[in-house]
C-alpha cells in the first residue's frame, strides 16, 4: 500500500553504532532508524559506489513508495540473498526489484492469487476515499486488480532474469514451503500479501519457516493508517523479537539468527 504511515512510532536512532548498540544484548524490541542508516549500512559495505535498477513506482493503489524502494534493494544488497519469497506479486512492481537487484544466482520466488480472483465489481466502480480509509474494501480492490491486470511490470525482465523467477498462485494460506524445497533454504523473504491477522500470522510462520534459524523477514504496511493487523500483528512480535522498522516507510524488518546479527554490525 502506498498509503501514509501513522504517527505512532518509537524512538529514532540515526547511526548503524547507535542500532548495533540497542540490540547488541539481544533483547527484543521494536526502533525505527532515519532511512539514511539503511544507505549509511550500504556506503560501509562497499566502497565503491552501490547502484540499484528502480523503476518509476506506480501512481496507483498498492505499490511501494520511491523511498520504499530503495530502503528494499538496499536491504537485498547488504543480506546478499541466494533465495528471495515473497507474498504478495500484485502487479509484479516490488517483484522486480528483487529479481533486478539480487546477483545473477539468486532465485525469487513470488505467490499471489492470480487470475482465479478476478473481482466481480469493476475496478472502475470502486470510490478513492473508500479504499483510503476501509482496510476490508482495499483489500478487495486489490485482489481484483491484481487478478485482472496480473504482475505486469515482470513482463520488462531479461530473459536471464525471468529465469530466477517462480511466479506461484496460491491462497497463502494453504501455501506449504516443503512442497517447493524452501524450508530453510530462504535469506530474504518480503511479507506484503493479504493484510488480516489470519493471514500474516500464517505468512510469518512460513516465512519463519523458509529462513529457518537465519535470515531477514520484511514486513510491508506495518503503520499503515488502514491495515491495524499489520501493526498490531508487529508490535506483538517486537515483544520476543528484534524488529527494526524504517523511517517515513511502512518497512518493518524481523531479524532472525546471524543473518540478523550481520546486518546489525554493517557500518557500526
């Protein structure tokens, strides 16, 4: 969603030091980082300078934001993933990133519904100010867009590219990670599907499952001023977790094992 987030966040810490010392015991909690922690991580890991492929973000409902973006391949360049998940394709636009920005051996693998969700209310039907305020309706447009127009921003990638690419349709909720051979084999994994507690509970423990005891689980809308579950949802696991979220975004990032410890030490 590329909807403002809210005003409730927790305190700011603005260098890779400061972060690395708020989790360096381990405890669990919840910071937010200015985004220029993320790019100062990126300027430590490599001298030389980092280039990223971004295409223009779309204008309409569901995208991420610019800044969004870029805070995301940059976390793709600092984890080094060989394998990428991500729930949610919609329109294919973040999907890219992740393939684009990954090294040439790293395989992506994205689910959505597909084309057998296809809404029977026209897109054109639905009202702006009802899908910036009901997180119900949203959701509902948003099923149907991307089962009518499906991940057409894919459509713009290499030959080599599309070969990383697995584009599975699935209900996530029946989703199985044993069934493709993920289970503990994922680095990265980016939770932007379906927006109720039902299902980001169940795509978080999938997404548990596939980093196995390391890795970097990504969370799109938490803040959102209309997906609360995403929020709450978060807020719950910062209580047992270290969970990193990023300034003027709705990125929350749940570091798992060493994976998580490596990226707290970039640049600090």
């Amino acid at each position: 969603m590329n909807l403002e987030p809210s005003a409730s966040t927790p305190s700011l810490i603005e260098s890779p030091a400061e972060l690395l010392e708020r989790f360096e015991s381990h405890a669990p909690g919840l910071v937010q980082i200015k985004p220029k922690v993320v790019f100062m991580k990126i300027e430590a890991s490599d001298p030389a300078p980092v280039s990223m492929k971004i295409n223009v973000p779309s204008s309409g409902i569901g995208s991420v934001t610019l800044l969004e973006a870029s805070a995301l391949v940059s976390l793709v360049k600092l984890v080094k993933p060989r394998k990428i998940f991500e729930f949610g394709t919609f329109l294919g636009y973040s999907t890219s990133l992740l393939v684009e920005n990954s090294a040439d051996d790293c395989a992506v693998y994205s689910l959505d519904l597909g084309d057998s969700h296809v809404s029977d209310k026209p897109l054109a039907a639905f009202a702006e100010a009802d899908l910036r305020s009901d997180g119900d309706i949203n959701d509902e447009y948003l099923r149907g867009a991307q089962g009518a127009r499906g991940p057409h921003y894919t459509t713009a990638l290499s030959a080599a590219d599309r070969s990383r690419l697995s584009l599975l349709q699935q209900d996530s909720r029946k989703f199985d990670p044993a069934d493709h051979g993920l289970e503990g084999s994922v680095d990265l994994v980016f939770v932007d599907g379906g927006h109720d507690t039902e299902i980001v509970t169940i795509d978080t423990a999938n997404a548990r499952k596939m980093v196995g005891d390391s890795g970097v689980i990504v969370f799109h809308d938490f803040n959102s001023n209309i997906h609360s579950d995403v929020t709450t949802f978060v807020n719950g696991l910062a209580k047992h977790e270290a969970i990193v979220c990023i300034q003027h975004t709705m990125l929350a990032i749940l570091l798992v094992g060493q994976a998580g410890r490596d990226f707290l030490k970039i640049g600090a």
